[in-house]
C-alpha cells in the first residue's frame, strides 16, 4: 500500500468518535477494531438474526460493514472536520458468509478511493471499491 500523509494528529480518536455515534453498527453488534493511516479493520461477531434464509450473514449487513471500514480508511487521511460520504461501491460476493465473525479491513489504495476485503478471518467472502469523495471540509 503507497504510503499516505496524515493530515490530522487526532485522526483515531476522530474516527472512533464518529464511529461510536453510528446507530446501526451498534444495532448490527459490529466493533471498531484497528485504526491506522489508511487502514480500518471492524469485527462483526456472528448472529443468526443477521442471516439470511440459507444461514449466512446477509449480504445487506456484510456490505454495511465493508462501507463503513472503507469509509473510515479514507476518514484518517482527512484533516480535522471533513467528513466521508461513498458515492459509489462495487462488492463482489466470492463465498457464502459464515462463520464466527466476519472482519472487514477498509484500506485506502488512492485518495478517494478504498478496498474492502470482508471475511470470516480465514478466507475473503467479499471484496469491495469505493469512491468516497474528495475529502472537503463539510460546509
């Protein structure tokens, strides 16, 4: 991954502010695991009321998750007050979503632009790229 500039010193503590302010993370269970310049990891443990009728965690709940650990990624490399908004994603689906928990690691690959891999630790069940803007302050 190219190295990016932090703009912002407090950028962890900004990004799990926001974080913890985000109704439906808390109300799906998902957890803010590892924050780094251009990098997020959230866990989501498993619960069947998150699955879908064969068993696996719903693709809904799993691409709500790879967003945020996208959106997040972009998030530390902005300076204090801006904000993401995606305006755009694209998920593949590669395997069903089973298991103990699903881990989506959000990395940013050029600014603006973010990786999602999604999985349940062991093999990646879901890939995503996102466009989250251009970083601006909000007005």
């Amino acid at each position: 991954m190219p190295a990016f500039a932090v703009q912002d010193a407090d950028f962890e503590a900004s990004v799990r502010r926001s974080f913890d302010s985000l109704t439906l993370m808390r109300t799906v269970g998902a957890r803010l695991q590892n924050v780094a310049p251009g990098k997020v990891e959230i866990d989501l443990p498993f619960r069947e009321d998150l699955t879908q009728h064969h068993g696996y965690v719903a693709a809904a709940v799993l691409t709500a998750i790879a967003d945020v650990a996208c959106g997040y990624a972009a998030m530390t490399l902005m300076p204090s007050g801006a904000s993401v908004l995606t305006i755009e994603y694209k998920v593949n689906f590669l395997s069903p979503a089973q298991g103990e928990r699903m881990v989506a690691r959000g990395r940013v690959v050029r600014l603006g632009r973010c990786c999602c891999d999604s999985g349940d630790n062991e093999r990646i069940v879901a890939t995503m790229l996102s466009d989250d803007g251009d970083g601006r302050p909000d007005a």
